[in-house]
C-alpha cells in the first residue's frame, strides 16, 4: 500500500467534529533542490483537520524545508501543495496566512520594539475612526482572551524586549492563534518550554485538535511525540521512510500493525539502532578549583551562590523556568551586572564583558542562537571563527588569513559532522541542530578552561545528541571545568556529575553523582525545584 493511502486511510478513521472544517492540506511530490544538496526528495504527505501530525527526523532531514514550503516561505523546485483539492501557489507566507495556513517558527520572530497586544495582533489590528486608529482597548482585550487559551497570565502591555525566551514562545503561538488558522504549524514549541508549560501547551494543541484544526508538529523530544501525536511520518535524508498512526486502543503503530515506542522510532530517524545517548561518566581530575562563585548572584534575578567546580568536573544546573538560570551564567560572563566574586583558578575576576571572559578562559553558549549564539546573516565559516578571529590574522591583525580561516571551520565541521554543504552561505540556511553544534564549536576553538552552555541540545536530534554529550565528556576528560545548564531532567542526570537545583533565585539542594544513580532521582530534582522537599530526599 502506498504510504500516501495509508495516511489517508488512518486519518478518515477518527475524524472529529468541530467549529472548523475538516483541513485537507496535501504535499503532493514535493522537491527542493539546493546548489549540491537535495533537501526533499519527491516527499508526498496529507494532513488532516482533528488530527495531530508529527514530523520527525535528523537534523537536515528535510523537516524545516518542508514546513517552510506548506507555510509559504519557499517554493518547491518541483511537485504541488494543495489545500482541500486546490492546488495553491504561495508566494510569500502571507499568502499561506490568508489561506489558512499559520507557523510558529523554532526561532522566535516578536518585534521587539512592540508590546506583547501588539506583536499579538501584528496585521490584524482592530481599528476605529473607520479605520483610520488602531482599537488599543479592543487589541489588548484580544490578545488577552488569547494568552488566557494558553494558560499565561502576561500583560499585553508588556514590552517584547522584556519578555524571557519561554514567554516569548507563548507569545508566537497567541498570535498564531490570532490569525484563525485551520492549519497549525509548530516549528519545536517546546525547546525553550520547561515541563509544566510543556504540559500547558499540550493540552491547547488537543484543544485546538478537537475544534477540527489539523496540527503538524515537529519535535526531537521522541517522549513527546509519541505522547500527543495521532499520526506520525518519519523524514531521513529528505525522504519519506517510515510512518506511524495512533490506534483506536490509544497505542502508536507502524504500518505493519506493530506496537511502538520512542526506541522505534529514533531507530527509523537514524536509519540503525540506537544504543545509550549518554557517555560513561568520568572523574575529576585533581583538586585545584578552576572556577568558583562566592556568594555570587545577578542583580535582581539570582544571590547567594556558592560553587566550586574542578577540572574533568560537570556540573548540571537545574530549576523550573524562572529561577534564575540563565541570568546567573550570563552574570558570570559579563552580560548583566553581577554580585558577589568569581576566582578562575583562585584569583578574583572582574569579567564585566565577554571578551574579558573569554580572556580568562570562561566562555558561554547561550541558550538563544539567533538573538545572541550567531550572526545569521553570516556564513558557517565566519561564525565559526569570529571568536578566534585574532588566530587567523595576517600583519598584525589588517587582514584574515582566509587559508587558517578555512582550516579551522572545516576541522570543527568534520569533528561535529555538520551537514553544510555550503560553509560560505549564510548560516540560516543550516537546520537548528547544525547551528547549535556551531554555536558550541565556535567558543571550543579559543580553548577555554570553563564551558558554560545552556540548554545544549535544544533543536537538537536524538542522534546528534548523542554526539553532543560524547563531546562535551571528552572535554571534561581533558580537564575542562563544565556547567551544564538544561530543562531536561534526563539530560542533567545522564551527564553531570552532580546537579544544583534552583528556585528563586537560589541554589535550593544539590544532588552528588550517588545520589543522581538512583531511579528516583528526576522525582527529587522536581520537589527541591518546585519547593516540596521530604526529608532523605536532598544531599547537599
């Protein structure tokens, strides 16, 4: 039976009744060609209203282009997208929009400059005076009903400046849900989700399934997928290789009628088995300090802490969204002002900018690759050295010796198998797992002594996860001093040593490498993160 028919066939079993009418959104031979690469090979998929589609794959298997095509943001070199029966030629996105057809991208779009009301509303301003003045009371009381469907409780006359990376994502899905789309598409919604808003959007994505809307979303968080997803369609190497649907008693299933599970379906993302993604733990090496915080805090986010991490050591940083994560490891490196000292191999450190932490052997891979991991608009190959940049200089620095410019991007693409078939494109042309593997490798290149790195696999696959956390092991095997920061439990657990857990602000218990080996050890890190404790539970 051709795969195609087979989608159909499940899709039409469960059809749900709701305000909208049933989405027939068709991709129809779709290709997509790229100077030496083919992105999408002949890839034929339907989507249906009351139905929740996943998409799943490598990175650069094709899923982002795909979606970039249905959403209207690029045209197929060849084959047809068709909506009801209606073959449609989309120009530019707002073409999809009129159609009914809306994105929430992995990289979040807000205009910065506007509130929250207004980003919400960007187009479909309410107006008065016959359209002559934008309705502010009507566009808050707007935005507001939205934000209210996803649980947020945000001030629609909050500044998008202002707004943390997870508030913001909740922002792009209200104003997704503002244009009334039939078609929903969600581009990785919860990479910079914690659990709880996870969950809360979970629950809006099977509300918005039952109204009739057809739901494709994208996702490397396997748990996920198989949790929420009615159909699944596996993409590798642009094509369309394996494909999963929901059975009437609620168990995911391959065409063969065979039960299945996350372990599966990574085995038909990467083509072979997968053993365990996490490297055997190592050991630290000696006892000399390399980076400590002494009653250390940003300004008006985190205080009072106090870490020591040594050589060969990983350190997992934990807490819910809000706890003052991120804003402390950027206090570390100079991005927001700071409290308290930070010694780098017993010796206080000022570190008021980047280049002077860089200097002292600190570096930081931030969380957020498009606002401050990457310049986009630049190539593989320059984002790759812009650190370094002095190391490749000729005469005193007046001109890029472009030949060691080269050999440094191409070793780092060879040493993180990044697919990049063009190194002097821009790098927006790169899936989000390749530019994250570029947003570590660019800092790993000016030799650090500390790696900071913030939700290091967010957009990332499960098998170049797997490729991340080997290096990351290998480099505190060489003596680098690491601190992990992740929302994901698993990923703490599988790969530090010991984990601190936050809460307000403050270092709230610590978990040793004992106690992390035990089963029930995401359990304890959620109660000391969301403030349960029981007694035995915490080892400082």
């Amino acid at each position: 039976m051709h795969l195609g028919a087979t989608l159909r066939f499940v899709s039409a079993r469960s059809s749900r009744t709701g305000i909208f009418r049933s989405a027939a959104l068709s991709a129809e031979r779709v290709t997509v060609e790229f100077p030496g690469v083919r992105a999408l090979d002949c890839v034929s998929l339907d989507f249906h209203g009351g139905r929740i589609h996943a998409i799943v794959g490598e990175n650069g298997a094709g899923k982002s282009t795909l979606m970039r095509v249905l959403s209207g943001a690029m045209r197929p070199t060849a084959g047809a997208i068709s909506l009801d029966g209606r073959v449609m030629r989309f120009v530019q996105p707002a073409d999809a929009i009129r159609a009914g057809i809306s994105m929430v991208h992995q990289e979040l779009n807000l205009v910065r400059t506007l509130d929250i009301a207004e980003n919400v509303m960007l187009g479909r301003e309410p107006t008065r005076t016959i359209g002559l003045r934008v309705d502010r009371a009507k566009q808050r009381t707007r935005a507001r009903e939205l934000l209210g469907v996803l649980g947020s409780e945000l001030n629609p006359d909050t500044p998008a400046s202002d707004l943390s990376i997870a508030q913001a994502q909740f922002v792009e899905i209200a104003k997704c849900l503002a244009s009334d789309a039939r078609v929903l598409i969600f581009d990785e919604p919860t990479a910079v989700l914690g659990e709880r808003e996870s969950k809360r959007l979970f629950s809006v994505l099977r509300r918005l399934r039952d109204d009739g809307r057809a739901i494709i979303f994208i996702s490397h968080h396997l748990d996920e997928v198989v949790a929420i997803a009615d159909e699944i369609t596996v993409l590798r190497d642009g094509k369309v290789v394996d494909s999963f649907a929901r059975a009437t008693d609620g168990t995911i299933r391959s065409i063969d009628g065979v039960i299945a599970d996350e372990g599966m379906v990574a085995n038909a993302m990467v083509g072979r088995p997968l053993a365990s993604i996490y490297p055997e733990k190592g050991v630290a090496i000696g006892d000399q300090v390399v980076i400590e915080l002494v009653d250390f805090g940003a300004q008006g986010c985190s205080h009072g802490i106090n870490l020591q991490v040594l050589p060969g050591e990983i350190v997992g940083l934990a807490g819910l969204i809000g706890s003052g994560r991120t804003e402390s490891a950027e206090a570390i490196v100079g991005l927001r002002p700071r409290t308290g000292s930070v010694r780098i191999g017993g010796r206080d450190e000022r570190l008021s900018s980047v280049r002077e932490a860089m200097a002292a052997g600190v570096v930081y891979v931030s969380e957020d690759r498009k606002g401050r991991g990457l310049h986009v608009t630049l190539s593989s190959m320059i984002n790759l050295t812009l650190p370094s940049l002095d190391s490749c200089t000729e005469f005193g620095g007046l001109r890029v010796d472009t030949g060691s410019e080269v050999a440094i991007g191409d070793r780092w693409i060879k040493a993180f198998s990044i697919r990049c078939a063009r190194p002097h494109a821009p790098i927006s042309f790169l899936s989000g797992g390749n530019q994250q593997k570029i947003s570590l490798a660019r800092w790993l290149e000016t030799k650090p002594r500390v790696l900071i790195i913030d939700e290091p696999t967010r957009g990332v696959d499960v098998g170049a996860r797997a490729e991340i956390y080997r290096i990351i092991a290998e480099l505190a095997r060489e003596g680098l001093a690491c601190i992990v920061i992740s929302s994901e439990l698993s990923e703490v657990i599988g790969l530090a040593h010991r984990a601190l857990v936050m809460r307000g602000g403050v270092i709230a218990g610590e978990l040793s490498r004992e106690r992390l080996a035990r089963a029930d050890a995401q359990e304890c890190i959620v109660r000391i993160a969301s403030g349960v404790l029981e007694e035995g539970l915490v080892q400082r």
